[in-house]
C-alpha cells in the first residue's frame, strides 16, 4: 500500500486537515488559513470525527490544472486505501461545493488569486500592507471571492472587503440586506482574527458613505453596477427525480445498468456484492455505494466511475460526486429509500451513533473526570493530552485580569475569557491559549480578547496553539479542564468585581450532554416554556434548589447537575417530569408548554435547516450547512425546519408578503418532493417572537431576547 509521509498523522485526531497539491506533492496548509482557497490550485481535505470515521474531500479550483487535479485524485484514493477504504469521498468544485463541505467553514470560504505556480504560499502573516478587494456572496452559504480592485468589481446587491492590511472596510451594497451584511461581517471577523491574529480594525461603509481611505485605493467613485441576480440555486422541487444503476467490471470494462428508473427506492436493491450509481444528476449530484464484498478493483474505481458516468450523461462538469463505502451512507443518500435502516440505529438515549467500518470501537461517555486516568479515552475523544496540565484563566477588561481559580469551569456569557493550558509532550513544555467570547460580550471585549490573545502569544515567543472558542461551541479538551465539572455558563457578565448585572432571584440552568458527550450547564429564562423533556434542569429561588429530570434525561446530566447545585447552594429537592410540585411551577411564572418531542433522543437523521426566499426573483431553498444554530435564522425570510417527524414553517419578522403567503406551499412542495416520500407529515407555521418550545427545543439555550438586539451594531458600534 502507498503510504505518504503526509498521512502519518491522518485521522489521529478529530477535526479538519487541510492539504494543497504543490508540485505533485502534497503540502499542509497552516490551521488558521484553513478556509483560503487559491483558484489556481487543488487541494485534499480530510475530517474526523470521535467516533472516529472520516470524510476525504478533494477541491478543485476553477483554474486548476489537469495535473494538480490528477494529482488530488491519487491522493485522495491513497488517503482512502490508508484509512482502510472506509471514508466517505467527495469531489468539490470551486462554486459548487457540497454542503458537507461548506458545514466546515462557519464564516464561510475565501477564493484568492493565483496559486501555487504564481508563487503564492499559505503563511499567516501580519503584514499591514496587504491590498485586496473580496466579493462576499450568499446568504447560508457564504464564498468571498477576490476580485479586481476597481469600482468596476462592486454591484449594488452585495457586500464588498476592501482589505488594507491594518484596516478591513465592509462596503454594503445600497441594496443588500441586514442579513448578508451580518453574513459578511463574519467573515471580516475570521480575517481579523486568525489571517492577521487580531491586529486589524472592522469599519462598516455604507454604500454612499465612502471615507477617504477608500477613496485613496480605488479612486474617485466611477458609478456602481445594478445587484447581480443569482442564477446557481436549485430549486427543491427538482429533489424526486433519482435513478439508481448498477456498475460492474465484471466483463473487463465498466458497465452500468438500470436497478430503478425513479425515487423512492428499497434498501434490498443494494447487493453487498456490487457497487451502485445514483443517479441525481438534475440537482448536480451523483452517489456511488460500495457495497463491502464488492470486488477490489471495483470499489477503488469507485470515483472514477462516477467521473465517468458523468461524461457519458453528459452532466455539467461542476456536478458533485460523493462515494460512500456500506455503513457511511449520508442523510442525502439515505433520504431517497423510503426503508431506510441503519445497523445500529439509536435504541436509546445513551447509546451514541457512529457511522463507518469503525463504529466497532466502543463508545465510552464523556465524563471528564475519568480522562485524567484514561489515556486511551483522551485519545478517542481527541485530547492532546489526559487533560491533568497547568490552568491559568484570566478575564479580558482592558487587560487581562486573573480568575480566582476556585470558580475555574464558570463563564459569564456577557464576557470574555483567555485561558491558558501548559503540558509536557516529549520532554518539552507545550501551551494552547484558548479565547472564549460570551455570545453576550461588547464589541470592544471581542477585539480585547483577540489583542489580548496576541500580547499573551508574543510574550511566550509565539509557540502557542490558539483556539478561538465561541460560547455553545466548546472543544472536548477544553471542557476536561476542570476536575470532572460540566461548564457553567451564567447569563450576562457577573464575573467581574461588583458585576455588571445583578443576578436574578429565580435562576434556570439547561444542563444537555452534546453530541460530543461534553456536558454543559447554561442559565436560560426562568420560565417553564424553556423546559426540555429530553433534559436536566437546575431551578434555584429564594426559598428552594429543584433539579428536574425530564424523562429523556441521562445520568451524566444528572452528575453534572450536583455541580451546578453545590454552586448554587441550598437544599436540593428531585422532581421527576409529570410529578412537579405546585412550588416548582409558581416558581416558573406557572405551568406553559415546553418541548416533548423524544425525536430528540432517538434520531439518527439529524434535524435540518433551510432558508426559503424569493429575492432572487423567483423561490428558492437553500439548506444551512453544519450544526446550525439560532442565528441562522434570517429575519428577512421564510425558514424550514425538517425534524423527520414534522416539518417547522418560520416566518422572520421582516419576510415579504409572497413568501408570507408562499409559506405553506414551500412546505408543501418540500414534503412532497422527497425522494422517500414522506407525505402526509405535520406542518406547522410560526412566526418569529412568537416561537413554540416544540421548535425552540432544537436549539440549546434559545435566546428569547436576541431579536431585541442589533447584532450588526454590537459589531461595528453605532457608526
């Protein structure tokens, strides 16, 4: 087997690794460029999950050459023979890739300028002189495209990066919404952050409203384009339409043959003995199914079969093809058999589920207290170490000031945090800086914790790892760093000396394992709505200490519970769910509902997000990539929640009127566009503010309060 001296570290650890094809070789790309693509250049993408099991992606440039992308293939399939033929494999476009793809990149991906034969490397830099303009386009998934810097690149419908080295201007198009603006800002926060590691100012330009410094790089304004109407997006109603094939090289060459002309499709017509084409061509994707008993040759010409079948279709050359080896199936894959079953399809609420040949390792929770004396455990969950090093933790003012090490594990969501993490690996002192930030911090905090996090790096000579860390989205390591305690985050920021905000007399704490098996303790409203039939609750007044269990609630929930009450102090009262005492809903302004749905626990399709819009001029569906979370609700549209079970329509407050009354069409359509056919399903229409608890309990800690606040101000300021 060819092994390259690259993929010694393959898959060791869980998370992204990124290489880019230099020379018909392959070459690391540093972490914090990860998300920077040259349009010039190939590249070979690898992510791990704990369980482990793998996705190989290999992306293509629109002005790569036919070697470098022959080169990627090579590697790819090298990369899957090492990992043991198990990893899913993906082929990506530039401008075409596949949402698994884009679920990487929460602030969305960056195009640059030539490539690896202009000379142009992947160093992180802080050079103040950087010169460069970058469209920013999309709503859910957002690409940020380096253009010519003239007036001439800027259109009235998008949001621009005049990128100055020490300062990133976002230009906002006069006909652009708050919503791509919001959009685009993250990704002037990730150049901030991990390009220039915090030393860069965000301004925000309105269109019109051009300052001086603009005017010196581009000159005076020589008139700007209309917006440009998108005519990429697919629109759902085309999702039905599959055929599935059967490929086989028994005679000596590649033949294909038809098993089924249309969707849905039955899981008996996949034979472990053969590997299967399905054919979604008209929404530009293509699956190949390795069947596990398949021949040799086969299953590793599994990609070169789906480029050829391409061909002889004659499907555009942007068409994405995913193979997935028997037991890696993807939801998109799974959705066109109407019955489906996974092998080890969730029984129950502790049993994780894992894809893959692998899925054999056993599964061991998440209790952080046992990674001190489990070194296998800590590297299945993908530790540096046993996580038993130094702590140091320091809150970020206007300089850092140090945490009393006895409330290590508590956050403030109205702060931001530096914590410093020092091993020994080898002999030699190693150090991560961790940069946590409150969801509800200051804009001036979040560009103190950034500054900060460089001044901390700089005085230990620049050897840290950092890892930038938004409240919600806690790494396993980071959450082992304190004794066996879940973390607690507090609403507002009441760390700091006398506090900002007093806290309430009745607190609600939301205690939910992750998909990562980390548990977290957030403070949410007091109210009964919040309640979770799938989770644990703390509920402190000022006469009493409840911890309610719902009834799908696990026992490391409850562990973690004992923290948050020995904090809280009191005499613990245990309520089950359905016997609460009149107190405990007096205490929670009375009786309401809240989440019962047990599809929380036992799903082995996850929930799915989609944006529904018609400001293109016509409808279309767009989905959100990755773990998606409260924020990717666009005000300004109609959005699609799919639960499996039912289906969720949500109205944003600033949604027009044809998609107001287009809502329960789009339902509609969706529903009965599915290729496993699952018509007849609940629909049900919300609107925005006014959001039920069977929808809000698909997102941890739902915010009641985010709407009242500019979020774009809280970026920029009030400038």
């Amino acid at each position: 087997m060819v092994s390259h001296k690259e993929f010694a570290e393959a898959g060791k650890q869980p998370g992204l690794q990124v290489w880019r094809i230099e020379n018909m070789d392959l070459k690391p790309v540093p972490k914090a460029l990860h998300g920077n693509f040259y349009t010039g250049d190939a590249y070979l993408l690898l992510y791990t999950t704990s369980a482990p099991s793998y996705c190989i992606h290999m992306w293509l440039g629109e002005e790569c050459s036919q070697d470098e992308s022959g080169a990627a293939a090579i590697f790819a399939t090298q990369l899957d023979d090492f990992l043991g033929g198990g990893p899913v494999q993906f082929r990506e476009v530039q401008n075409f890739e596949s949402n698994t793809f884009m679920g990487y990149f929460k602030s969305g991906i960056k195009y640059k300028k030539g490539g690896v034969a202009s000379g142009f490397k992947h160093v992180v830099t802080n050079d103040a002189n950087v010169k460069r303009l970058l469209h920013v386009k999309g709503r859910r998934i957002i690409r940020a495209t380096e253009v010519d810097m003239t007036w001439a690149s800027f259109n009235k419908g998008d949001c621009f990066l005049i990128d100055l080295g020490k300062d990133i201007y976002q230009w906002c198009g006069s006909e652009c919404n708050r919503f791509e603006k919001l959009k685009a800002s993250e990704v002037a926060i990730d150049i901030r952050d991990n390009e220039r590691n915090g030393r860069a100012k965000l301004h925000r330009v309105e269109e019109g409203e051009e300052p001086q410094a603009i005017i010196e790089v581009l000159g005076p304004i020589t008139g700007i384009a209309p917006s440009i109407p998108d005519d990429d997006k697919v629109e759902v109603s085309n999702r039905k339409k599959g055929a599935l094939y059967m490929i086989s090289d028994a005679s000596g060459s590649m033949k294909v043959s038809v098993v089924a002309s249309s969707s849905p499709f039955k899981q008996a017509m996949l034979s472990q003995e053969d590997c299967y084409i399905l054919d979604n061509g008209v929404d530009k994707n293509i699956f190949v199914w390795k069947g596990p008993k398949a021949n040799l040759s086969e299953r590793k010409a599994a990609m070169a079969a789906g480029q050829e079948f391409i061909k002889e279709k004659g499907y555009s050359n942007k068409t994405q093809i995913q193979v997935l080896p028997a037991g890696s199936e993807t939801t998109l894959f799974k959705q066109f058999f109407s019955d489906w079953r996974d092998k080890d399809e969730t029984t129950g609420p502790t049993k994780a589920y894992t894809i893959g040949r692998i899925a054999k390792v056993d599964q061991v929770p998440f209790d952080a207290s046992t990674l001190h004396t489990n070194k296998a455990m800590a590297a299945q969950h993908g530790m540096v170490d046993d996580g038993t090093g130094k702590v140091q933790i320091w809150r970020v003012e206007d300089d850092k000031v140090p945490v009393d090490p006895s409330s290590y594990g508590h956050f403030y969501g109205g702060d931001c945090y530096l914590i410093l993490y020092s091993y020994r690996l080898g002999g030699r002192e190693q150090h991560i800086i961790y940069t946590w930030q409150g969801l509800k911090c200051t804009k001036d905090e979040l560009a103190a914790s950034a500054f900060l996090t460089v001044k901390l790096d700089d005085s230990m000579g620049g050897s840290p790892v950092q890892v930038r860390v938004t409240q919600g989205q806690e790494p396993p390591h980071l959450m082992s760093l304190f004794q066996g305690k879940p973390m607690i985050i507090h609403s507002g920021g009441t760390s700091r000396k006398g506090g900002q905000t007093q806290a309430a007399s009745t607190r609600l704490f939301h205690i939910r394992q992750s998909s990562n098996r980390a548990t977290r303790a957030v403070e949410v409203d007091a109210s009964s709505s919040n309640l979770n039939t799938n989770d644990v609750f703390v509920l402190k007044t000022s006469s009493a200490l409840f911890v309610w269990r719902g009834q799908g609630a696990t026992d490391e929930e409850m562990d973690a519970a004992k923290h948050v009450t020995s904090f809280l102090g009191g005499s613990v009262t245990q309520v089950s769910e359905s016997k609460e005492p009149a107190e405990f809903w007096s205490a929670l302004g009375g009786k309401q509902d809240y989440q019962t749905s047990k599809s929380l626990r036992n799903m082995v399709k996850p929930p799915r997000l989609f944006g529904c819009s018609n400001k293109t001029g016509r409808l279309t569906v767009e989905e959100v990539p990755g773990d998606f979370t409260q924020s990717d609700l666009a005000t300004d549209d109609v959005m699609l929640l799919d639960t499996w079970d039912q289906i969720f329509i949500w109205i944003g407050s600033d949604a027009n009127a044809e998609e107001r009354s287009g809502a329960p069409k789009i339902a509609k359509d969706y529903v009965d566009s599915d290729p496993s056919g699952r018509s007849g399903l609940p629909i049900t229409t919300i609107k925005q503010g006014a959001e039920p608890p069977t929808f809000t309990g698909w997102f941890q800690a739902w915010d009641a309060k985010m709407w009242d606040t500019d979020r774009l101000a809280k970026i920029f300021g009030h400038s």
